[in-house]
C-alpha cells in the first residue's frame, strides 16, 4: 500500500520464499489480491506484471532460466487477480466462492469430454510413483498399494483441480482480510460469515450429486469428481455457519480454536460441515440459532 513496486517486491520476494516454505506462496498472491481489492485492476496489473518481472531476473540470476518466473504468474497471480477484480466490482464473496467451483466443474469436465478415461492415466502415474518401493514390500502389501492407487486415481482429476482452487481463494481471502486489518476491521468477519448458497447452486449441486451416485461407469466417475469442487465450496459456506453457531455460545473461546483445529488435522469433519453448509440454503441455521439464543 505505500507503493506499487514495493508490493511487487513483497510479492516475487514471497513467490521465491515458497519453494523452501510453501505456505509463503498464498501470502504472494494475498499480496496481489490486496492491490487490486484496494487500488482497482489497473494497479493490481502493474504489481503483478512487475512481480513477474523482478521474479524473472531473480530466477534467471538464481535458477539459469525464468521459467519459474512465468509459471508463477500464469498459474497463481493471474487468476487471484481475476477474482479479486470480480470481488471488488460485485463486493459478493459468495459470487466469487460459487464462479471458483463452477470453474472447477467446468475444468474436470473438460477433461473427461477430451480424454477418454482420464483415471487410467492417473493410475500409471500413481503406480510408477511408488514402483521403486515395490522391491520393499510383501506381495499382499503390494495388492492392497494397487487397489488403493486405482481407487484414488478416479478421483485425481478432481481432487487435483479442487487443490488448485483452495490454494487460489485462500490467497484471495487472506488478501481480504489483509484489506480489512488495514481499512475496515472487523469487516471481512462479518462478510464471511455471511457467506450464503445461492438456491439455484444449491439445486443443480444435489442433481450433481444424485448423478454420482446412481450412475454408472464413466458418467459417475466424471460426476463425482465435478462434486469434489463443489464440496470445497461448501465447506468454506459450512465453515462461516459453524462459526456463527459457536460464536453464540458461552464457551466460544474455547469452542472455535478447538473447531478449527478439527478441521486442520481431521478431514472427516469436513463432510458434516459441508452438509451444512448445503442445507443452510433452505433451513437458514444462522438465523434460527439466532432466535433461539434471542440474538
């Protein structure tokens, strides 16, 4: 915020920092996202496209060539810049939540349309990941590795472009919170837990995944990996619905570190908490836990 070539050395500085600390790298794209959230799309570009070229001296300097540099920018700036422009023009967090699952959505469809069995692939990846671990296992450790690789690589597809989405709006969030610090405290609070699924979402959400299971073959496969990005989206809506419950109570202090700890270190929390966030689209839990506390 006091200059734009200083944001862009925050930027390439924490861009670098992230191949020995990977978490550096979504304070990079915070960083982006904050110019552009506050300064509007013009001074969010000149930061990005600076940060890409001091990123790429750096890289050429460090590394011999600058294709870090332009991976960098393509595959992180660019996109948090995208969707931090279409927050500061909609000022609609959950706008922006539901176009990064429809995105992902429309990704892994893309893949099944133009790859006919996109799992077969993943398995031979999968599977020459561990080859060189096979000479050290038993042959009924080996069958259950094969199994298990060929379950997960009918979900690689998804779960890949579901990461790639997290690590995109958790940028974007730390970047509105950042702005809040800065201008309006206390306002991110209030506009994430207001985060809300539209009904239209929320409907063509449970066809996708009534498709899923009662299909079959390729058809399910294709639609329970489309779900996986859907299900990040309910579970940031589910998480906003658990912190406003929690936050009612008397022993909120102690509650919400707790929850948040749960879902860091066990992920099958995150089912029931994104099935609240679906069914909070016709319940409203927030509002009724609201009148029965007498808020």
């Amino acid at each position: 915020m006091r200059g734009r070539w200083q944001a862009a050395m925050v930027a390439s500085a924490l861009a670098f920092l992230s191949m020995l600390l990977p978490p550096a790298s979504l304070l990079s794209s915070a960083a982006i996202a904050l110019v552009t959230l506050r300064r509007g799309a013009h001074d969010g570009a000149f930061v990005m496209l600076s940060a890409c070229a001091i990123a790429a001296l750096m890289s050429i300097v460090l590394l011999g060539n600058y294709k870090f540099a332009l991976a960098y920018g393509v595959v992180l700036w660019f996109p948090v810049w995208i969707v931090a422009i279409i927050l500061r023009e909609s000022r609609r967090l959950s706008l922006v939540l539901e176009l990064a699952a429809i995105f992902g959505a429309l990704v892994v469809v893309s893949v099944y349309l133009f790859m006919q069995n996109p799992s077969t692939l993943w398995n031979q990846i999968l599977a020459a990941v561990i080859e060189p671990m096979a000479s050290q296992l038993e042959n009924s450790e080996i069958e259950v590795g094969q199994e298990a690789i060929a379950n997960m690589s009918k979900f690689m597809t998804g779960m890949l472009v579901t990461g790639y989405i997290s690590g995109l709006l958790l940028g974007l969030l730390i970047g509105r919170w950042w702005q809040s610090v800065l201008y309006n405290p206390g306002g991110f609070r209030q506009e994430y837990l207001a985060l809300r699924a539209h009904p239209v979402f929320a409907m063509v959400s449970v066809i996708v995944l009534l498709v899923a299971i009662l299909g079959s073959g390729i058809l399910s496969e294709a639609a329970w990996n489309v779900v996986i990005p859907i299900f990040l989206f309910y579970v940031f809506i589910g998480t906003a619905i658990a912190h406003s419950l929690i936050a009612a109570m008397k022993a909120k202090t102690y509650l919400l570190p707790f929850f948040y700890v749960l879902l860091f270190l066990i992920p099958h929390v995150l089912l029931p908490v994104a099935l609240m966030g679906l069914s909070d689209t016709w319940l409203n839990l927030r509002n009724k836990a609201s009148m029965n506390t007498g808020v």
